[in-house]
C-alpha cells in the first residue's frame, strides 16, 4: 500500500488541532470526552489517518462544534459571499465511500449551512446521541435514489423530493439499500428560533 498524503486527510488534521488547542484540551482530554483513542486522535492531527464519519462526529460532539462547521474551513466571515462549486470542500468517508460537499460558505456568519451529499449503494452510517448537539436541528431532502433513515428509532423510507427534519442530538442513522447512489441535500441549522 502507497503512503500518499491526501490534502484532505492533512486539511482535516490541522482542523482538528486547531480546535482543540482553541478549546484548551489536551489530546489525552479529548480523548476522554470523545471515547476517541489519544492515538488516532494524534494520527488525525498528523494527516497519517483519514477518519471516518461516525468518529469525526465524536470528535466534533466533544468540540462542541458539528461537522458542517468543521469542514468549513474557513474561518473569516467576511469572506466573499459565493463560494463557487470548484472551492466547496469534498470529503469522502473512508469506511463508507460517501462523498461529502460543503456547499455553503461562512460569509456573514449564517447559522444556516447546507451540505450535499451522494450516498453509495449498501452504504450505512449511524450517529449516536450527540449531548453537545442539543439545539441543532437539520433538514434531510432528498434529490435522487431512495433512502432509508432512522430518526430516534423510527425508520422513514424517503423517496426523490421528501423532506426530513430531525434533531442533530438524536441518535440517527442513514442507509441506502438500494442498488443506485442517493444524493440529498443537508440544511443544518445551529441556532433553531
């Protein structure tokens, strides 16, 4: 097996330092309050693991930040207010092969961030109860393909143009039974009126 760094795996290392030293843990706390290992934490920060979605989700609840917020990257809110398709970060999850788009940019400091997502057949992911997630809701619409999805244990078969709404902090799971890829739109909202 090659040893290439991927740009992705070093961009979300360096986030995840970076937040945790702004939020004054030590690998060895954030470990705690993850459940995540001090040594993957460390092989993350490194760039020398690329983590998947579930552990990034752990890592993010004890952050007390979300995923869409993590992989903003950026952090000027002044910045321009379009964010062409070219400049939208891709990430896809190692375990699942999911690709991830953040579409929204952080210009004007929204509390709304929208996120695309195409979600390959058999593929499977579920998040546990996020505490640190209580009052961030999201919106689950659904483009193309069919998908089956588990909000605080009710299962909901979603077909093109449905529209989900769920509770960030509920346990919650994405599956695509099927043999076409789904892809849906996230609309993520932190701060719910």
């Amino acid at each position: 097996m090659e040893n290439v760094e991927d740009p992705m795996d070093t961009a979300i290392g360096t986030r995840l330092k970076s937040l945790r030293s702004e939020s004054g843990l030590t690998l060895d706390a954030l470990a705690a309050q993850s459940g995540v290992s001090r040594a993957m934490i460390s092989r993350i920060e490194r760039g020398e693991a690329s983590p998947t979605a579930q552990l990034l989700a752990r890592l993010c609840s004890a952050l007390g930040t979300t995923l869409s917020r993590f992989f903003a990257f950026q952090q000027d809110t002044t910045a321009s207010p379009l964010r062409r398709r070219d400049a939208q970060p891709v990430w896809r999850d190692p375990q699942t092969g999911y690709l991830r788009r953040q579409v929204s940019t952080e210009a004007g400091g929204s509390a709304i961030d929208l996120v695309e997502v195409i979600f390959p057949p058999g593929a499977r992911v579920s998040f546990d109860r996020q505490p640190a997630d209580a009052g961030v809701t999201q919106h689950i619409w659904l483009i193309e393909g069919r998908l089956e999805m588990t909000a605080d244990g009710t299962v909901h078969a979603m077909e093109p143009g449905d529209c989900l709404f769920m509770r960030l902090c509920e346990p919650h799971a994405f599956h695509n039974p099927h043999t076409m890829p789904a892809r849906y739109i996230v609309v993520l909202n932190r701060k719910p009126g």
